[in-house]
C-alpha cells in the first residue's frame, strides 16, 4: 500500500465517522467535550453554525450520525447492548442549558449589499440559505403560505416531540437578522416572482404532496380516511382536535409515527401501525418505531391493504392480504402472497402515510426550470443550482423527502452558490473546508481532552409519566438529560478528532505502541496490497469502510499499519511512545459557508 | 510510564483461548516504566505465549530480584502468583518454593543487574541443580534504576550515553548457563516477539532449567550510539541460529520446508520442537559445538540469538533428589511419620 497522506482533508475527516456521516458535517466531538466542560453556550454556538438548529434537531434529527459513531462498534461484544453515543440528545443538551446566546449571534449589516434573494417555503433550507445570506448584506425575503416560520418543523412534527417554544427561539434568531417573512403568502407563479427582479431565487417549498391509496372503499370511506401529512398540520392549526376511538396507520415511515402517536392523544384508544413490508424494512428510525411500541401502538406487518369496508356510507374497517416477502437473484424484495385468508380490522378513522411527493403546480413548465421525467427539477447535486442559472432548489423539493439535517446541508450549499454567482464566480468550484491539526499534548502524560475511556453504556434519556403525556398533546414526552447524565453520556465520546498522527522517521519500532494498545489497532509488518494487508493485521481489519493508516517504509523496511476501525483514541499508543513519533493531533474541520471564505482566493487578494 | 489503565474494551474479534480466556486476561496491572521500555515487550510476549499454551493463571508463580526487570511481574499475568524477593535472591527463593511445590509453573525473572552482580552465585547454583524453572535475565546492560552506568553484562568498549568507554569484560550470561549445566538455553531481543513468543513457550514445556537471555534495550540510559544493546545495534548484529516455528500438539505448521532445513528434538515428554534452520551446520543438541560457536560469532561482533541449546533427556532436581511424585506441601503428618509400630520394627531391626 502507498503511505497515506494525512494531509487530504478527507483522510481524517472519516475517521471522525459522526461528522463524516452528517450532512452538514457538524464538528461533534468538539461540541460534546464543550458540554462534558459544562461549557453549553459554546457547545450551543458550534451547532448553530454548523446545523442552524441545535434545539430542534436535537430533538427530531434523523441522526444518521449515530449509526456510524464508532462507539457502537467499539462495544460490540464488550458489552450485552452495543450503541453508539447519544449524539442528538447531547445537542439538545447543549440547547437546554446554554445561557443567553444572543449576544453571540451575527448582526445584519445596517447597509445592504444590495442584493435581494426570495426563498420560497420557510422550512429549514429556505431558513438556513436566509441565515447564511442575511449577515452578509443580502436582503433575504421568505414567503410562506403558512402564517409561522418553520414549515414542516412545526406543521408536520407533533407538539409532544418538538414544543413550540424551541421552534420560535431558534426561527427568531434568523428572522432577527433583518430577514423578512411574509407569512400567508402563497406563491402561485414562478414567473411572477422572477419578474419581481430578485438576483437569485431558492426554492425550499417542501414535499408537500401525501400518498393517497386508491384501493376499494376509498371514495365511499372518504370522510373517515385522511391523508397523514395534511391531517397532521391540521392538528397543528388547531382545525383537528379529535379522532375516532379505533385508528388504522397505514405506512412504516415517520410521518405515520407521528401519526400514531397523535391518535393515541385525540382520543384513539385503539391504535394500530400497519405495514407492507416486514417491520425490519420500516423507513422508520429504530428509535420512534420504539416510542410508539410504548405506548401500547402494536406494529403489524407483510400487511398489503386490500379494500376500506363501509357501511350506509361510514368506514367500519379494512381488509388485508397477509404476504412475505422473496428476494431475487439480484436482493430486490418481491411480496408473495401467502395465501392465508384475508385479515379484516374494525377501525374508525384511517390515516395514510404511506409516502409524500413533490408538487411544483405553480412553476411554469416554459419558466425555463427543467424537469425529469418523475416530474422532479433537474438540479445539480453539488451547487443545487437549477436549469435557470439564479434559481436554485433545496430540500425535499430538490431531490424528494429526506430529513432536516439535510435539508440545512442544501441550505449551505445553496447560499455557498448565491454568494459566488452574485460576486461573478463559478458556481461548480467548490470552496475547500477550513482544518486545523493541532498536538493536544500539554505535558508527559497529559493531553488536553480526557482520555480515560468511559466504561458506561448509553444512559437513557427519560420520559415524563404517560398518564400525562397521553391526555395532552402538547406535553413533550422527552424530559431531556439532566446536567449529570448529559455529562456522563458525553464522556461516552471517545474523541475520535483527536488523532493518532505517526512520524515514521522519529519511530524505532520498540513495539510499546502495539503492546499497549487495548483494541490491537497497530502492527508493524511488511507492506502488501490493502486485500493481503488487512489479513494480516495483528487483528483482522474486516471493516473495509475504515481505512488502514499506512506509513511509509521504517528503519527495518517495515511499516505501520494502524486500522482506524475501532481505535478508541485513547492515546495510549503516543504515551508509550518513547520517541513522539505518535502524537494525538485534534483534527477540527469546519465546512466553508458563504461569505468571502467561499470565493476564490485569486478575488480575495482583488 | 501511564497513569490511566488500560481501558478494558477490546477488540471485537480477540480470540478465547481452550480454557476460555482472551489474551487481555493475562495482562497485568499497566506498566511504570519508561515508555518504550524493552521489558514490556518481554512482558506482552510471556503474556501471548501463556495465553497460547492455556496455561491456568492459578498454576504459575512469577518470582523476581530488585531492579526495572524484577517490577515487570506485576505487568503481567495479574492472577497468577507472585514473589518479589531480595535483590539477587530469586533463585534461592524459587528453589524452595519448587521443592516444597512441584506441581507450579515457574516463572523467574530477572534484570543483569541481578543476576549478573549481585545474584551471580545464586543464578549459578539455580542453575547446575537443574531447578525446573524458566529463568529470564532482561539485559539492557545497564542500571537504570540508578540512571545508566554500565552494568556486568555491558560489552567492553560500547559507550555509556555520557560517552564513557566499558573498560570491564561483560559477564556472558549464556556462556555461564551451559556451563553450568542449564539444559535449555535460548537467546532473543525484545523487539521480535515472532522469536520471542515461540521460545518462551518451548522454555515454559521445558522440564529443567531453562534460560533465556532476551536483549531489551534501555530507552532511557542505553539506546544510543556506541551503545552495544541498542534496538539499532541489536537490529543490525542479530544472527539467529534457527527459528523455533513448531511445537507438536500445541500449534499448526506455519511453513513448509524443504528436506533439510529442519532440526527436530524431541523433549521428555514426547513433544517434539522443530527449529527452521538459518545457520547451516547449527546442532542446538551439540553442548561443545554450541559453546565454540558462540565464541567465535562473539569475537565476530555478532549477537547470536535462537534456541542455542538444547538437553533433549533433561532432568531436573526433583529428579537429582528423587523426590515423591506428591507435591511436598501436600504430605501430611500421616504420610510422613511412619508410625510408633514401624519404629519398633525398625528399632528392632537394628538392634
């Protein structure tokens, strides 16, 4: 294998897994040592600007952050339960007991760049393109059809899960940087917008289209089957208070969770979950599957619905065809039927939340946007720039429904753009991201994080008593850590962006490192192809989605091969090290927003 | 040296031996000695070779003298036995404990310090009596408890890291231990475990008293030019004579050889080691040959390392005294006092 170059951003950027598999690329483990400092304003601060959102994604985030923190792999046959850190409950943490951070935040520039952008939809790309564009003179407007801020965040996630409070806090701090909201305002012409002379238009206006399921029964049901997405902002309005006693949620998603979840508070008493496909396959995350199932919402699955039952006009209930499922040659699912007679559940309401869809009525197909063949606009993935060079589309309405992390990754992207499009520069040349490496070494055996691993599993974030939760929908349901477990969890952390970072030329292979390292990361051997490599590595590197740290040839002729795997960044290896030729190096890397950062040097210096 | 343990997790996939320990059992409490010190290699490859041979932590005593060697112990094996005996007197204190014990594994280990000064007399006698032990000198060739003056086994003419010249000759601890009758003698270097590991294995079946003299450098006092105990000048003068590659019935053949190339000794007890030859003519059962051959690879400047040594029928004192198969500690009074019946009769046979 060549020697790896640590100096490709990337390289260390992977090992930082939780980071690396963010969207917006959140510095965490920076963030989580703040909290573990008590430190929460700071540890607030480093969220703001990184994901927009700290208090709302704390609570709602898709946290696909926690699938690849490398603490869930550490554990495995460690402990009885391996699981990764609480890396979203932290943030929340961090929102929770932060004092006031206002003072910290970007002021509006009193004299304006002059330029105007519109944001269609105030959900949370729209929001983050005006929190990016805002401070730097732009003047940012953002219509909404809705009279409040947020879009999706509060129309369609329930009360119980998000308090109102959190979404007003943290949507005022952007509409506080002289951005105008023009709420109730629909959009029903994209040429009419674009004929109002803005220099660049974002598109943010959601997936805001639900699946229907046109099986027998569908018309005839009508006034007792809602569509999950509309029904659930009409909870939200205010304009839907209650709900039949018997409820069927059709779709394994987390719109239908919320739906579920929002029965059982309006008067559903008996609530079902049911699903097509097998309840491992569920689009929904692990953790709300779990939050439903407790409270008392069974999930039925391999359940294809066959016909809405009604009589003299009212739904009475639906029928199932039971099926399991058979994978081809090629691992695409196919449901067979098992034959077994139909299922039939009473109900009285249905709610169908079984997909969303994009929904572009108001563009005009000769507006110059084009769009593909499913109907969606055809938008580069990099710039989120569409086929009309100053209109640009984030969020669900670029490539469909994802989640809100993605959503303020667009947001950046998408503000990255305007700013260089308006300043006259390429938009596809990408601005690297800021990264510093610096020795955390303060002494012979003192290190400026804490290196001492946490034994402890992962603490459980607790409920408040259903008996409450359950009557009130308003009532959140998750207390949130206190200070105490909060700093517990966040020593889980093992701190994967301090690196190991290997000098060969001061190394003279006494082996202390790999005699010390508790995971036996390390192995000095003749050097090979990766494929012969990695079997022979003083423990198996099996995880070919981590990469084996290479050196270059030592004094023996030998290398270093250290397999980032499941390094518990410990240290310990550079406290042996007689030489420093290991030295634990913080890696911190900060995504480039808009501003002057973003544009190319050359126009820097002009 | 480390203030925080060693963190308990491990690697997902670490293997379990046949009596269900992984390698990390045997560890001991984390190391005080300078980082990069030669002794904890020692200490992890005694560590991997007692988790390969399902040895039963219970069943081994690890004895030591005074000095950054003899703290060692404590690095490893944490449920095992221990002993930190006087400076030099480790022998003497293994000898009782494995007479009054046959049924342990003993483990002595000790620096060149004291074995080769102050402990000289009792490694010589632990040795000629065939105390059926495996006997580990770490020579670093320097006192480094004491910050780095020569020490008996550093080699005449090498330099001290102030640049002082050794006028003394060197105390050759293998020399000494054939002859003095040690029946399996070996020599390594604490920065090739591949050697190292297989060895200390050999030398734990081994019934007599085996020696070996692992090279580990100093990092602090003794690990730099002119320095004849260096990682860089061990690196460069090691001649191994053989590689121990396989023991039969503990391990798998990890190459195969052309005819030839194997030297095969079968032990006491049936087992048979297989040294992969690297040196062409090397007999390791040759006690003479072996002796004259170090002599002239040491005139040479090399530092000759292998399984030097070999007694194919060892004995070991238990044998010499010819002692009851019983561990003595076990006998009670009823097995040891004949009885007032028995000495009448014998009284009488006197008489």
């Amino acid at each position: 294998m060549k020697p790896t170059d640590i100096g490709v951003p990337d390289y260390f950027h992977k090992v930082v897994d939780c980071q690396w598999a963010c969207p917006a690329h959140t510095p965490v483990p920076e963030y989580i040592r703040l909290i573990a400092a008590g430190r929460y304003g700071d540890a607030y601060m480093v969220n703001w600007w990184s994901n927009v959102f700290p208090g709302i994604l704390g609570r709602t985030c898709d946290r696909p952050c926690e699938p690849a923190c490398r603490r869930g792999r550490v554990e495995e046959r460690n402990t009885e339960k391996a699981e990764p850190v609480a890396i979203c409950r932290l943030k929340r943490v961090a929102a929770d007991y932060k004092e006031d951070i206002r003072g910290r935040l970007p002021k509006a520039p009193k004299h304006k760049n002059g330029r105007r952008v519109a944001c269609v939809g105030a959900g949370p790309a729209s929001l983050t393109v005006a929190r990016d564009l805002a401070p730097l003179g732009y003047k940012v407007t953002v219509f909404d059809q809705d009279p409040r801020a947020g879009g999706m965040i509060w129309s369609q996630i329930p009360r119980f899960r998000l308090p109102m409070e959190v979404i007003d806090e943290e949507v005022d701090y952007i509409l506080g940087l002289d951005v105008e909201f023009r709420g109730g305002t629909r959009i029903d012409s994209l040429k009419q917008l674009m004929a109002e002379g803005y220099d660049a238009i974002f598109i943010g206006c959601g997936a805001p289209r639900g699946r229907d399921l046109d099986v027998p029964g569908r018309q005839e049901a009508a006034a007792n089957i809602h569509v999950g997405i509309d029904w659930l902002s009409s909870v939200s309005f205010g304009h839907v208070a209650s709900i039949g006693k018997r409820v069927i949620v059709l779709g394994g998603g987390n719109t239908a969770m919320d739906c579920c979840r929002t029965s059982r508070r309006l008067g559903g008493d008996d609530v079902k979950v049911i699903v097509r496909s097998g309840f491992e396959e569920m689009k929904a995350s692990p953790w709300e599957k779990e939050d439903a199932m407790h409270e008392g919402i069974p999930i039925l699955n391999y359940l294809v619905p066959k016909a809405f039952i009604h009589e003299n006009g009212r739904l009475t209930g639906m029928t199932f065809e039971k099926v399991r499922a058979e994978y081809d040659a090629k691992g695409r699912r196919k449901l067979i039927p098992t034959g077994e007679p139909d299922q039939h559940f009473e109900c009285d309401d249905v709610l169908v939340a079984v997909g969303q869809e994009n929904a572009f009525p108001w563009i005009e197909r000769d507006a110059g946007i084009e769009f593909d063949q499913w109907g969606m606009p055809v938008v580069d993935k990099a710039t989120l720039q569409s086929t009309v060079p100053n209109v640009f589309f984030g969020g669900d309405a670029a490539f469909g429904p994802k989640n809100i992390i993605w959503a303020v990754a667009h947001g950046h992207d998408a503000a990255v753009s305007i700013d260089k499009l308006l300043n006259g520069e390429d938009v596809h040349e990408r601005p690297a991201p800021g990264v510093s490496l610096v020795s955390q070494k303060m002494g012979i055996h003192e290190w400026s994080y804490d290196n001492d691993v946490s034994l402890a599993n992962r603490y459980q974030v607790p409920w408040r008593d259903q008996k409450l939760t359950l009557k009130d929908i308003k009532v959140e349901v998750e207390l949130g850590f206190d200070q105490k477990s909060g700093f517990a969890e966040a020593q889980r952390c093992l701190n994967c962006d301090v690196q190991t970072v290997f000098t060969g030329k001061l190394c003279i292979e006494c082996d202390a490192c790999v005699d010390i390292c508790p995971m036996d990361c390390i192995t000095f051997t003749e050097n090979a192809e990766e494929a012969d490599l990695r079997k022979r590595l003083n423990a198996p590197a099996t995880d070919t989605s981590q990469d084996l740290y290479v050196s270059d040839a030592l004094k023996t002729g030998r290398i270093m091969a250290k397999d980032e795997d499941v390094c518990l960044h410990c240290g310990l290896c550079a406290e042996r090290c007689p030489t420093g030729a290991w030295d634990m190096q913080k890696f911190l890397l900060q995504m480039t927003h808009a501003g002057p950062a973003c544009r190319t040097p050359a126009r820097k210096a002009a | 040296m480390t203030y925080l343990a060693k963190p308990k997790l491990h690697h997902p996939t670490l293997a379990k031996n046949q009596i269900g320990y992984t390698r990390r059992d045997y560890e001991g409490a984390i190391s005080t000695l300078c980082a990069g010190c030669g002794h904890d290699s020692i200490s992890a490859a005694i560590v991997q070779a007692c988790w390969e041979l399902d040895i039963e932590p219970h069943r081994v005593a690890k004895l030591s003298g005074i000095g950054c060697s003899s703290k060692t112990p404590t690095y490893f094996l944490g449920n095992s036995h221990g002993f930190n005996s006087v400076h030099g007197r480790m022998p003497s204190v293994v000898t009782g404990a494995n007479l009054a014990n046959r049924e342990l594994i003993y483990l002595g280990v000790s620096g060149d310090g004291d074995s080769a000064s102050i402990g000289i007399g009792q490694f010589a006698h632990c040795m000629r009596r065939g105390v059926n032990m495996l006997y580990i000198v770490e020579n670093n060739g320097v006192y480094g408890l004491t910050k780095g003056q020569f020490s008996a086994t550093a080699d005449k003419g090498s330099k001290s890291k102030r640049g002082v010249t050794n006028t003394d000759e060197p105390v050759d601890m293998i020399g000494l231990a054939l002859m003095l009758g040690a029946t399996f003698v070996a020599r390594s270097f604490s920065g090739d475990k591949k050697q190292l590991v297989p060895l200390i294995r050999a030398a734990i079946e081994h019934r007599g008293a085996a020696f070996i003299d692992v090279i580990s450098p100093c990092v602090a006092f003794n690990n730099h030019p002119g320095s004849t105990k260096s990682y860089e000048f061990v690196r460069q003068h090691n001649e191994a004579v053989n590689r121990l590659d396989f023991i039969e019935g503990r391990s798998e053949i990890t190459a195969d050889y052309a005819p030839g190339e194997i030297v095969e000794v079968t032990q006491h007890d049936g087992s048979v080691l297989r040294l992969r030859k690297l040196a062409p003519d090397y007999d390791p059962t040759n006690r003479v040959k072996v002796m004259n051959y170090l002599q002239e690879r040491a005139a040479e400047g090399e530092v000759v390392t292998g399984l030097l040594y070999i007694k194919p029928d060892s004995a070991d004192l238990h044998q010499y005294l010819n002692t009851v198969d019983t561990p003595l500690n076990q006998l009670a009074e009823r097995d040891l006092c004949p009885g007032s019946v028995m000495l009448e009769r014998i009284n009488a046979a006197l008489r």
